[in-house]
C-alpha cells in the first residue's frame, strides 16, 4: 500500500523539557497509498496524533484533517505534524492547498512554511 516515491519515516526534534512521551526525540511515521496520506504519532500502539492528505496527481497536496488527542494537547504537535508534512512536501516538490483549518491556520501564522502553499 506504501507508495515507495512517498515513504519515510521523519524525525522532529522537539525541545527536550517537554513532557511529551518523556522523550527529546518525537517520531512522526507516514504512511501512503496511491491516493491519500498521513503523518501521524503512536504511542504504545494506539494513533495519538495525525494529519491526513489527499494527493492531487503527482505536484500537490490537499492537507484535509488534523487530530491531537486530549492527553497531547497544548504540547504543539499538531503544528509538527503541519511542519512534517510542509518538510515532506519541500523534499517531493510538492505544493499544498491547506483544506484543513487548523493547518490552514499554522501555515498562515508562519511565513517560513509558506513557500510549500499552492499558488
């Protein structure tokens, strides 16, 4: 099912005094298949957090859904899931169109995630 042109695991470094997964190292799987996507953190077996796409042919994007579980908010890993995905678009050379309000939001907050954004 894992697309091979969009396979990958990506490694966000977050700041080491969180107290997320009492861990500096987050790591953030993806998963793809031919027509849709997600980044997304488990822990102990279960999705905690995820942003789910839609691939629009071969140049772009469609960031649809971003969820965080209760016990993970407010430790900004809904906006690394944004940033992943915005690193995974730079290095496929892919646009996004932001569908989803929240990444619609983190990336317009942003500037250094605009370069990513489908004209």
């Amino acid at each position: 099912m894992v697309n091979s042109s969009y396979k990958g695991t990506y490694i966000v470094l977050i700041d080491p005094y969180s107290q997320l997964l009492k861990k500096s190292i987050m790591n953030i799987q993806h998963q793809s298949g031919d027509t849709k996507g997600e980044f997304y953190l488990e822990e102990n077996g279960e999705v905690k957090a995820k942003l789910t796409y839609s691939k629009l042919g071969n140049t772009q994007i469609i960031i649809d859904h971003t969820e965080v579980s209760e016990d993970l908010r407010g430790e900004d890993i809904g906006k690394q899931l944004v940033e992943t995905a915005v690193q995974f678009a730079r290095d496929h050379d892919l646009k996004i169109l932001p569908l989803c309000p929240f990444a619609k939001a983190t990336i317009e907050k942003d500037e250094s995630l605009q370069d990513v954004l489908r004209g």
